[in-house]
C-alpha cells in the first residue's frame, strides 16, 4: 500500500526511514504546539482562548500536512507560521478593531485567495514581480519582530520612558529563566541537534518547573494532569461572525494582502529550499507537483481559519526530516498523525507560559534574520528598501506597515533613479493601496 501510495523504490527510501524522518520533523516543529496559542493568546494581543487555540493548532498543522503527502507527495509538514501568527495578534487584530475573529475571516479570505492563485498563472506573475531583495528583507524583518516579542514577553525587554525601550530586571528569576533558555537553545543548535527548539523549550519548562516548586515566583507550575481529551472550540467557525467587522475596516485589504504575501512567499521558500535536498526537481529544474503542494498549503489556511487559528504555512524545519532520508508524502503523514497523537497532551502544554516560550520565538528570529545574507546591500534600492522595511517593522510594531514602507520607498527609489518602467505594473498598484493605507489609516 506504501508502494503504490509513495513511490518508495523510485525515491531511494524505505516506510522505516520515511518514518524515522516524520518523527524527527515532528519533534523539529512540536514547539509550535505551545508558541502558536501564547502568542495568539497573549492578552497584549489577540486574546484568543488558549486551549482552542491549542486544538486549532494541533487539528490545522494534521490535516494540511497529511494533505500534502497524499496530495502532493512531498516529505513537507504544514503548521500556523511563525511571523504570521505574531502579525495576526499583534497587528491585524488591532487593525481590524480588536476582533480576533475579524483577523480570522480576513485569513480565511487570503486563504482563498491563495487558492485560486495556486490554480492559474496568477502566482508566477506576482513572484516575479515582486523584487527578490524585497522579499528577503520582508523575511528578515520578520525574524527581528518575532524575536523582539519573545525578548518583551519575557521582561528582558520593557518600556522606558525616557528611551521607549530598554532591558528589564536581569535578577528577576523570570526573566534569568528566560535567557537560560535562550542560552541553551542556542547551545542545542550549535550542536546541530535538529529538535533544537523544541528540547530547549521542554528543558526551560522543566527547570521553570524545579524552581517554581522551590518557591520561586512567576515560573510555570506542575500540570493539573498528563492526558486529557476534554476540549472546548469556541474559535471553531468564529470567522463567519467577523466578516462584517473585516469588510468595515478600511484596512481590510492590506490586512489580507499581508497574511496573502507572507504565506505566499514562506511557502514558495520553503518548497525551494527542501526539495533541492532531494530528488523533487525534474530534468528543466522545476519542482514535481508543485501546484498540488501549493494547493495542500492553501487548504490548510482555509481548514485553520474555519478551526481558529492564523494562517498555515510550509514549515522550513521540514529539511530536518530530509535530512534524515525522508524523501515523500509519507514521512508529512507520519508528522500530521503525530499531531493528531499530540492534542491527547494538552495540560502538559498548557502550563508552559511566555517566559519559556520565549527562547524558541528569539532563536526563530535568529534563523529568519539569515536571509539578510541574501539581499545585494551595495545595491542602494535594495539597501534603502530593505532596511526600512525592516526598521518600520521592528519600530512600529507592525508586519503591515513595514512591509507598505518598503514597497512605497522601493518604488520612490526607482523612480528617482531613472527606473520607474522596471518596475511592474502591479507593484506601483500595490505602492498605491500601501500610501492610501497610511493617507487614511
């Protein structure tokens, strides 16, 4: 049945190391578990309920990843990104009037969106109008807002009035929890151990856990139990209540413009990315099934808007289970049913609070900021651009508008160059809906 369904033999694997490479994946990305719903929970943010978040995150990340192994027959495991999901609760919500469920229609729409995008030659139009040093910059900015979040969430970074910014009370035993955390994180990936993330995410619980019991404040406390099936969806089709409060806001369109492009471009990355470390390029060098992978993704943003998460994206950590010999769609099946496996362990995940998520926001942030490497910086477009998108980003606390102010200062540049026809059409209709965004904003 594996034969017939993956290919196997023709793709140089066996169902024991498909398997082994569905675990490693899984265990890669498992953080994503108690990430995604702190941070869509967080009550300077969405204010989503917690444990439907959880199931929201656990059911989406299943079923769009076992979708793209059957599907599409890619080793690509599916979950809610990082970087939208903080743009979601830190942004759009606010944007939107402070409805999580009008953030949730507006993904349910980019969702669609992608859809139909995915199905006709609208998506090479806008890939290839969109210049690659803005991407890049997009992409890094992000990895900065995320990590600016887990640093704030943690009390290593507070308010200062006189600076706006700076650091908290390094003798608090939260905020010393935290930047343990970091530091062993970090020390985890240094030593190239592919769960990295997420072993560090458990070893700062369990140490938060040690010293709360020794009487230590603000450290996460013993779950109330180990397994548990008692759930509660409120978020389950919220978005329908929100689509009145999504298409009254004039932000509606650059709000799902936002979550369109992030997903948009994460997935394309990602599916580049890991299919050159196997055998998912033909002879012209393009990627097998590639409008099928986009589709799985597409679905599982509209599955996640429906359940009552952000958007669901192509996970970048997929290359781990790669990079054990996972070479098809059974090592995603192998993931998404161990997601399904993992909602039964809610009160485990639940008592994992922002100080210990933290770290795996600030070192996701570090492996997103690489793509600075990318951007020609002695290229002044792509400089100017670039950076201040990413500063608008970090500084005003907004994917949205750092991404608006570097197509706006892209589009400025070019013309004063001498370069406006390089430009294409549909970028200066895109630097017109961002300068309207801020005219009535």
């Amino acid at each position: 049945m594996f034969e017939k369904l993956f290919k196997l033999s023709s793709k140089g694997t066996t169902v024991k190391v498909e398997l082994l490479a569905g675990l490693t994946t899984f265990l890669t990305m498992a953080y994503i578990l108690a990430v995604n719903p702190g941070l869509l929970s967080n009550e300077f943010g969405a204010g989503m309920p917690f444990q439907s978040v959880f199931l929201a995150t656990a059911l989406s990340s299943a079923l769009a990843t076992i979708i793209m192994g059957l599907y599409a027959n890619y080793p690509i495991a599916l979950a809610p990104g990082m970087g939208v999901n903080a743009f979601f609760s830190f942004t759009a919500v606010s944007m939107l009037g402070g409805s999580w469920q009008a953030g949730l229609a507006a993904v349910f729409v980019s969702g669609l969106l992608f859809l139909v995008i995915s199905v006709t030659g609208i998506r090479k139009m806008v890939i290839n109008a969109i210049p690659k040093n803005l991407k890049l910059a997009i992409g890094a900015g992000i990895g900065f807002f995320i990590a600016f979040i887990g640093l704030q969430n943690a009390g290593i970074v507070v308010n200062n009035d006189a600076v706006l910014v700076g650091l908290g009370d390094l003798t608090s035993p939260a905020v010393l929890l935290a930047v343990f955390g970091i530091l062993v994180t970090f020390a985890l990936l240094a030593r190239k151990i592919s769960a990295g993330v997420f072993y560090g995410l458990v070893i700062t619980a369990v140490v938060g856990v040690i010293a709360g019991l020794a009487g230590v404040e603000g450290m996460p406390s013993l779950p109330t139990a180990v397994v548990s099936f008692n759930f509660d969806m409120p978020t389950f089709g919220a978005f329908i209540t929100g689509f009145d409060e999504l298409f009254a806001s004039p932000s509606a369109v650059l709000v799902i413009f936002t979550f369109l492009f992030i997903d948009f471009f994460d997935t394309a990355g990602t599916l580049v990315a890991v299919a050159g470390k196997t055998n998912l390029i033909d002879e012209k060098g393009e990627l097998e099934n590639v409008d099928k992978a986009l589709m799985a993704d597409a679905v599982g943003t509209v599955a996640g808007a429906v359940l009552g998460t952000s958007t669901v994206t192509s996970y970048i950590e997929s290359a781990a289970g790669v990079g054990v010999g996972g070479r098809t769609g059974l090592t995603a099946v192998t993931t998404g049913v161990l997601f399904i496996l993992s909602i039964a362990f809610f009160p485990v995940l639940a008592v994992v609070n922002a100080t210990v998520t933290a770290p795996a926001l600030v070192v996701v942030g570090v492996l997103m900021a690489q793509q600075l490497g990318g951007i020609d910086w002695e290229d002044f477009v792509a400089a100017t651009s670039g950076f201040i998108a990413i500063i608008t980003m970090i500084l005003s606390y907004s994917i949205a508008d750092g991404i608006a102010t570097g197509f706006i200062v892209y589009g400025v540049v070019m013309a004063a160059g001498g370069k406006a026809k390089e430009v294409k059409p549909i970028i200066w209709v895109l630097i017109t809906i961002f300068v309207l965004h801020f005219v009535f904003k």
